[in-house]
C-alpha cells in the first residue's frame, strides 16, 4: 500500500493506494468521533461491496446505517439527494456521524456535498469504485450537484477524511467506464506532465487490459499531481483551474446531450480533442501534436469527435459554466504538450472554427 498525504492550510488527509484495502476498515476507524457510519453508495455498487464493508465495521461495534441512491448522472440531482438527508435524520445521526461514499464520482460528489450540508458540516470518507473517481474526483473536495442548465453548479469545497482507493475494486469496473476513467488519467499528462504522456503513449494498452501495475502507477501519478495542485490552491483561485483542461467543452457536451448520455469521461475525451485542436489553431501547439492528443485520446477507447450540439447551443451551454469568470468563458489550452495554460480570451472566430468542425480532423 501507498499513501499520499494531502496537505491543506487548514488540513491534511491521506490519500491510501493500493490492492484490498476494502478489507482494511482499519484505515477508516482513526477518523471516527462517534461510533456510528452511514455508506452511500449506488444501486450497481451495493450488491458487489455493500456488505462486506458493512459487516466489516459492525464487528467493530460501529452502527451502519445503508443509503443506497439510483445510479446515474441524471440522478445527481436535489431529489437524490434529499434521500440521503431523509435517511440520515430518520436514523437520527448527529453531526459527527461518519458517511462514507461507496461508488464513482456521482456517488462522492453527492455524499461530500450532502457531508458539507448535513448539521452544517458532517464528516466524510471517499471510498472510490471508478477510475475516474480514483484518479480525480475523490481528491480534492470539490463536492456538487447538478442542474439542470449546468454540471456542478451547485456544490461546496469540503474535504474528506481520508481516500481510500482500492485497486481491486476496478475488476468489476464495466469497459465503458473503465474507458471514461482513462481521459482524466490523460488529463494529467497533458496538463503538466510530458513524461507521463509518452508513458501513457506506450502503456495505453496495458491499462485497457487492466495491468494490476499499469493501473495502480497511472492511480499513484494522478494523485500525486492533484496532490499538490489542491495543496496549493484548495479553492481553485489560481493553479488547480488547470485541472478544468477539456471541461468546459465536456460539461457542455453533457448537459446538451441530457446529463448520463455520454458519461462523463466521454465527453472531457472529446472536450480534451477541442481544447488541443483550440490550441493548434493558436499555433501554440503542432499539427503533430494535435494528431498525438487525439490518437491517445482513440486509443483508450474514447470518441474523439464532438457531437453536433450546433453552434448557438455550445455558446449558451458554455456560458452557463461555473468557471466563466467576468462575463467571459474560460479555457484551460495547452501551450505545449505537458504545459497547459488559462486562456480567458480565445479569439471568437477561433472559437467557431474549433466548435463548427473546420480545420481539425487530423
């Protein structure tokens, strides 16, 4: 096992990695005040893990109360979220009852957010189930839900105790999402790190099939470099933005095709190609190396062409974005491969030649 250790001005919370940490509630007791636990999770995930890790801390005398939520991020959403508050105040749970997020990124942005919520402040443990959630969305605080004009609009900072990822549990990860996971693994590389890029260049294969290796080094990498982005910008005032690298063409893609239509790895896949294509057309980066982000992009299993969601819409659905800043829509680009940058003012015409198709199929 490896554990990372997240440091914040006001806190700090390990990061544990590795193979069949599920079986180890030991990692998870430290963190307890009250003697009581609710698991959050899904109805795909309960069946497979639900028990065992509710058997696990009862036989520690924890008191385990079950909220098991509709999958899917159309349900991430106030009306799923209100049945982890009517479960948790019909169980009477005090303010430091620990909640625990079993499941994939929708799982502990709903969890967190409804943590930050409940008694003004409850604590939570991220226990990802995904890929995704593994190598981005359970480091970091950022908790939310969506609505119906756009994703994560309505959410919180507020920081786990603890993440425990347990590389094992990506065994029964379905393909699709197994692929979704890997565009934010490419996110890293683009975004500040060229070896890691060509490393995934030459092991993209390997982590498809699952290598027990490949995958815990990609999980290992990820985490680091958010790690200590978070650390050093917890509230996303500067650096951590760095992170949104193909998010605001992918939230846009999610919310114009109906939030659950693409997942949402697919559409951060596809966002990635336009913010790489964006750059090209700035001649910041190569024709090459627009050809090499959209190959990769390809190769792990993820579409690399937008869908036509026609221009005026992409323009509405991009200014509803939570990272407009000023009235203004803002891009995460790629000065090169490994260096990404905020671009506040891509050049209109730019910005329609990217969304309408021209110029960057490669």
């Amino acid at each position: 096992m490896l554990t990372l250790d997240l440091v914040l001005p006001n806190s700090r919370y390990p990061i544990h990695i590795g193979r069949g940490l599920l079986d180890q509630v030991d990692l998870l007791l430290p963190h307890f005040s009250v003697r009581q636990a609710a698991i959050v999770t899904n109805d795909v995930v309960a069946p497979l893990y639900l028990e065992s890790l509710s058997s696990q801390l009862r036989a520690q005398g924890i008191e385990v109360i079950q909220i098991v939520l509709p999958d899917g991020e159309s349900n991430k959403n106030w009306t799923t979220i209100n049945l982890i508050f009517d479960a948790l105040l019909s169980h009477h749970c005090e303010r430091n009852t620990m909640l625990i997020a079993l499941g994939g990124g929708v799982i502990g942005d709903m969890t967190g957010f409804a943590a930050a919520c409940y008694q003004r402040g409850a604590p939570f443990i991220q226990i990802p189930t995904t890929l995704l959630a593994q190598v981005d969305s359970s480091v970091g605080g950022k908790t939310a839900i969506n609505h119906p004009q756009g994703k994560n609009m309505i959410g919180a900072f507020y920081q786990p105790q603890a993440v425990v990822a347990d590389m094992a549990l990506l065994d029964t990860l379905p393909e699709r999402e197994l692929c979704a996971g890997l565009a934010e693994v490419i996110k890293y590389g683009l975004l500040g790190d060229i070896d890691f890029f060509c490393w995934l260049e030459q092991n993209m294969a390997l982590l498809r099939a699952r290598d027990a290796d490949a995958l815990q080094y990609a999980v290992q990498r990820c985490c680091e470099m958010k790690a200590a982005l978070v650390g050093e910008d917890e509230k996303e005032h500067g650096v951590r933005a760095l992170l949104n690298l193909g998010h605001t063409f992918g939230h846009a893609i999610e919310a114009g095709l109906g939030f659950g239509v693409w997942l949402h790895g697919e559409a951060i896949g596809a966002g990635m190609v336009l913010a790489a294509a964006a750059s090209e057309a700035l001649g910041w980066i190569s024709t090459n190396d627009l050809h090499r982000v959209r190959t990769l992009v390809g190769q792990a299993g993820l579409p690399v062409q937008a869908p036509d969601l026609g221009l005026n819409n992409w323009l509405s659905l991009m200014s509803h974005d939570k990272k407009v800043s000023q009235g203004k829509i803002r891009f995460v680009l790629l000065q090169q491969i490994g260096q990404a940058v905020i671009e506040n003012n891509l050049p209109a015409e730019i910005l329609q030649q990217v969304l309408t198709g021209r110029d960057i199929l490669v």
